[in-house]
C-alpha cells in the first residue's frame, strides 16, 4: 500500500483535490478497521467517556483558587470546547470514515500538520494512559496489599487486553464505565440538589454559600478569566467519540448526534455539580487535591462518603485509561497509514483491531510508569509537563483546518454542507482568539509557565521530526 497520498497546499483546486482523493484513499484502504461500534456506545463516549478525576478531585483545586465563580471559568471553557466539537463534527460529516480527527487536520493543512497533530495526540495520551494507571493504582493500594506499581501494571494489562479483543470490546467496557461515572453524577446531584434547596438540609436553602463568603468571585474577576486557563483541560478528550464514530455502523448519523451530547455533559456534569457542591458547602471549606464531591457528601451527612467516591474515581480512571489505550492505537494507526510511522503498524489482527499499535501504546505507558518510579521529579515530571499544553495546540489545528476546509468546500460543492458551525466564520475565529490567549497566558501563569515551555519544545521536536524524516520523502510528490 502507498505510504502517502498527500496533496499540496499551493492552490485552492489542489487543496479541494486532495480533500476528495484523501477521502477515497481512506475508504478503499486495504488496512480498513471493522465498523463494529453500535450508536449507543458512541454516545455514552460522547457523554460521559472523558469524565474523570479532573472533575471528581481536580476541580477542588479550581474552587480554592477562584471561589464560587469557578462555575463561571467552567462555563466558558466548555463553551471553547463546545465549539471545538461543532468544528468537528463539521469535518467528520464531510469525512465520515476519515478515523482519527487528526486525520481531518491532515486533509484540510497538509502533511507536516498531520503529522506533528498525530505524534502530539499520540504523545498526550500515552502519558494520560500511565497517570491514570498510577491514580487507579493509588486508590487500589488502600485495599489492596499490593506496591502501587504492581496493581497500575496489572490495570494497564487488563485494560490493554480489553483493546486487543476488538474495537467493540472497547466500546462495550466504555459504555459501562461512561453509564457508571454518568450515574453517580445523576446521584449527586440529585443529593446535593435536595440539600441546596432546603428539602433535606435542617437549615433550609443553602444558596447563600455561593455570595455568604466573601462574594461570589472572592479572588477578584481576573481570577476567574485565569482559571480557565487550567479548568479547560479538565474539559480536554471528547473528540476520542469523532474517532469512535468512525469505527460506528452509522458514522455520518453518529457524529451529527455528538454536539449536543457534550453540550448537555458540560452543562449538567460538570457546571451544575460545581453549583451544587459549592451551594452546599462554604468554597473556603474545600481542600485542593481532595474530592469535594466527597467533602460535600460528608457535610451532608451520607455514610461512606469517602469510600464510595473513592470507588467512583476508579471507575473513572479506569474508563479514561480504557480510552486513552484506544485512541492512541488509532493515533498511531493513522500515522502508519500515511508513512508517518514504521508500515508494521497498519497491519490489524484477525478482530480488525491494530494490535501492534495498540502494545506500542502500552508499551510506552510501561515506560512512563517506570519513570515516575525511578524519577518522579525529573523525567516523569518532564514527561507531564511536556504534555500540558499539547491537547491546546491540537485544538487550535482543529480549528485552522475548519477555516480551510470550510472555505473551499463553500467555494466548490457548497451542498455538502450537511452540518454547520454556527456563524462562521465569526466563531470559528473567536474560538482561535480564545485558544491563543490561553495559549499565551499559561506562559504568564507561575504554575503553568513550565507547562508551556516543555510543550513548546515537544512542538518544536515533532516538526523538526517531520523536516528530517519525511519532508526529502514527500518533494516532488502531487
């Protein structure tokens, strides 16, 4: 099979050319992945697939450092990724089996983006797969009588062995994983709901916590503009379901479901719960780096408060750890597709699944693992770092290639415009605005300034990449 197929960018008619050939190019693959995932497996991805322990112990750090408002620096950073999504689903739409997303970037801005999109994305997960196999482990480690690195290796292995079965197994674990997180969610909200609005609550409504404790943004309102700079990666992964749809039955009706879907996960996971536990306990009371689902759970009175939110975490982690091994297999799989990984990577096993992909992926979770044994503070926090802003940078692609691919699809078949992003191009550039900004203000914030700096250099490394291995490979090609 050819290793690229790629068009050049010099002209509109080349790049609408390429747009058409790439798509034909993906479809008869020879390498071609089972569409074995049904509709609702895609849509519990949708929902609640990403939902992890930054929402259930990482939003804790957010309320102390910004106060009730932190509602606020949720909703806009959802807005961001609401938009995000809607860009998305555009190009899915036109590109239904395109697979990764990154794919679409590939399309739309040519082979350096594809690749330097690919490698990051692959780069970002692989090092969220091994901190969720530590976090996992870490919760496991309270019950169990085992080292924290024996039971995030015997995790890894587990949730590797669900994505060599086939894609399906994937999405079957995932939807009751996602169904659980999504559950206990409804669950609190519905106690936390009786609480705040004096149903259960012996004192009555409890709503005056949201201005009683020094007003509602106590830490000033650029708090609560900064904050979105750390709460957006909270928000970071729901496009793992645009990959998902394209191994669905019915990819082009699967992604047009998909916006709406994360609207209603952001609005009601993530800013409705932030209202609620902030309603039912002073913001001033909560610990960084302690559940305050937990903590709110307690003030209310519920036994077991911190167990059972210690056991809803690890399904959390468990699901993201799932979904991290599968979207890095896809990652790399595409990459190979197009001659931007070693070609043994595109060959699937009898299930239609890129095993080797996928052990590559574990592989190096092993390895990151191992590092945050052997050097916690030097090489694993390096590893961290270098991947803090990636999901960012990506993100920003995405949209760059909405902009072109929706200019010269209006300019050449208009028609097949069957989804939209709303009020472009005006959005579409107000989203890049935003992303810039909190691009840029991470290189200003103490906490994050590291963040930007090794992402940066791990930015740099993957174009450099593409100049030495594959730019001499692509000159003289259509």
């Amino acid at each position: 099979m050819p290793a690229t197929c790629y068009s050049s960018p010099r002209t509109s008619s080349n790049i609408t050319g390429g747009f058409l050939k790439q798509a034909e190019h993906l479809e008869q693959a020879e390498h071609k992945l089972e569409a074995s995932l049904h509709a609702r497996h895609v849509a519990m991805i949708a929902i609640g697939g990403i939902i992890g322990a930054g929402l259930f112990v990482g939003s804790s750090t957010s309320i102390v450092q910004i106060g009730p408002a932190v509602i606020v620096s949720y909703g806009l950073a959802g807005l961001v990724i609401l938009m995000i999504m809607r860009m998305l689903s555009e190009m899915a739409m036109l590109h239904p089996g395109a697979g990764s997303f990154t794919e679409l970037i590939r399309m739309a801005l040519g082979p350096l983006a594809g690749f330097v999109s690919g490698w990051l994305y692959w780069y970002f997960w692989v090092i969220v797969v091994a901190i969720e196999a530590i976090a996992g482990a870490v919760i496991l480690a309270l019950w169990l009588p085992f080292e924290v690195w024996q039971i995030g290796s015997v995790l890894l292995a587990l949730m590797t062995v669900v994505n060599l079965f086939s894609a399906r197994s994937y999405g079957e674990f995932e939807f009751w994983l996602s169904a659980a997180k999504v559950a206990a969610i409804l669950g609190f909200i519905l106690i936390a709901g009786l609480w705040a609005f004096g149903v259960t609550s012996p004192a009555g409504n409890t709503f005056a916590n949201l201005t009683a404790h020094g007003g509602f943004a106590p830490k000033g309102w650029g708090a609560v503009i900064g904050g979105v700079t750390s709460v957006i990666f909270a928000l970071c992964g729901a496009e793992i379901a645009t990959v998902a749809a394209a191994e669905s039955h019915a990819p082009a009706k699967t992604i047009a479901r998909m916006t709406g879907s994360v609207a209603l996960r952001i609005l009601l996971f993530y800013v409705v719960s932030l209202i609620l536990i902030v309603a039912v306990q002073p913001w001033n009371t909560v610990v960084a780096g302690q559940s305050p689902f937990a903590s709110s759970l307690g003030l209310m009175g519920i036994p077991y408060a911190a167990t059972i939110m210690n056991a809803v975490v690890l399904v959390a982690v468990l699901s993201c750890l799932n979904s991290g091994l599968y979207v890095t297999s896809r990652a790399l799989f595409g990459l190979a597709r197009h001659g931007d990984a070693p070609q043994s990577l595109i060959r699937l096993n009898k299930r239609k699944v890129p095993a080797r992909a996928t052990l590559i992926a574990s592989l190096f979770g092993y390895g990151a693992m191992a590092a945050s044994i052997l050097s916690p503070q030097g090489v694993f926090s390096f590893l961290v770092s270098a991947s803090g802003a990636l999901m960012l940078i990506i993100y920003l692609m995405v949209c760059l290639a909405q902009v072109r691919m929706r200019k010269q699809v209006e300019a050449t078949a208009p028609e097949t415009l069957a989804l939209r992003m709303w009020l472009f191009p005006g959005l579409s550039y107000a989203t890049i605005a935003a992303i810039a900004v909190v691009l840029i203000a991470m290189a200003f914030v103490p906490d994050l300034r590291p963040q930007a700096i090794a992402s940066a250099i791990t930015f740099a490394i993957a174009a450099a990449a593409w100049a030495i291995l594959r730019r001499p490979h692509l000159k003289g090609q259509p």
